[in-house]
C-alpha cells in the first residue's frame, strides 16, 4: 500500500496530490454525522470545487431540504450566492462511476455543464442518473454503515419536518 500511495503522488498531478490530502467529508447535522469518501479518480474537478466550498464554510448553517428518492443539499433558499458554476460535467471523464445508493452527485439543471454547490446523496439505485440531461456526475460516496444510517434518518426528517440542518461540513 504505501509503495502504491509513493507512485502515486509522483505521477498525479498537483491538483490530485491536494485532493489525496483532502480524501474525506463529514457532514455533522442535526441527524448525526455523515462521512464521505472523496472520488478524484471519477471527478477531480468536481471534488476540488466542493473541497473548497466546504473550507469557504458554504455548508455550514444550510439544511438538507429534498427527500424523495435522493436527499439534496446545498446553497438553495440561503440568500448565499454559490461561487461559480463548475466549467464541466464530469460524468464520462474519468472512472466511470454509476448513482447507487450512498453515492453523492451535483445536481444541474437540464443543461449538463451548469452545475455548483448543490448536491444530492442517492437514497436508492437511481442508473436513469447517470444519463439523464448529461448525466449526475458521482463525486463521493458514504464511507460507513454509521453514516448511511444517518442518510435514512435524514430523509425521514426532510420527509415530517422538512429540513435537517446541517451545522458545520469539514475535509479531512
């Protein structure tokens, strides 16, 4: 393994070296916490823009507000301009990764390339994703059996309450 983790940061670039060190996120909400597993190897474009909305503090004090087959966060209803829109969809650039249940994905409009801050964690198999309006490109996935248990309680809030808030997101 740790022969593996040298060739790799000698042949990744400077932008997958930052995110190896950034490989993780916890979620800490008003649920429990939820961790998840970076996937710069699928989007590493993607991973350093939430990477960074994440140290800007965006996160922070925002709720997750949609729960259906997917549980959704991000700036929406904050008054909280997201910073930018990411310059491309990544979904068929690097390794293919589909929208199964604990994976997490940038949620667009019906044009592919106008994604940012939102996300969603798919609560279920949800393959029509991965084509849909250019597809849902897969970022992250949830790392525990801890954490997975903390998505179903959260969309079963969403669900009576209609939010769950999430007090502070954190990249380790």
């Amino acid at each position: 393994l740790a022969q593996a983790s040298n060739r790799f940061q000698r042949r990744a670039s400077p932008r997958m070296r930052r995110l190896a060190a950034a490989m993780s996120l916890t979620m800490k909400t008003t649920c429990g916490d939820i961790n998840l597993r970076l996937r710069p190897d699928s989007a590493p474009v993607t991973c350093e823009y939430i990477v960074k909305a994440v140290k800007d503090g965006l996160y922070n004090g925002k709720n997750f507000y949609r729960s259906d087959f997917v549980i959704q966060c991000g700036l929406h209803g904050s008054g909280v301009s997201p910073p930018g829109n990411l310059p491309v969809n990544e979904t068929k650039n690097g390794v293919f990764v589909s929208n199964t249940r604990g994976t997490c994905a940038i949620a667009h409009w019906d044009v592919p390339d106008c994604g940012n801050t939102e996300f969603f964690i798919n609560l279920q198999e949800n393959a029509h994703l991965d084509t849909a309006y250019g597809g849902y490109c897969v970022f992250a996935e949830v790392a525990d059996d801890a954490s997975f248990a903390t998505v179903d309680r959260i969309a079963q809030e969403v669900k009576a309450k209609g939010g769950v808030a999430i007090s502070q997101v954190v990249a380790s």
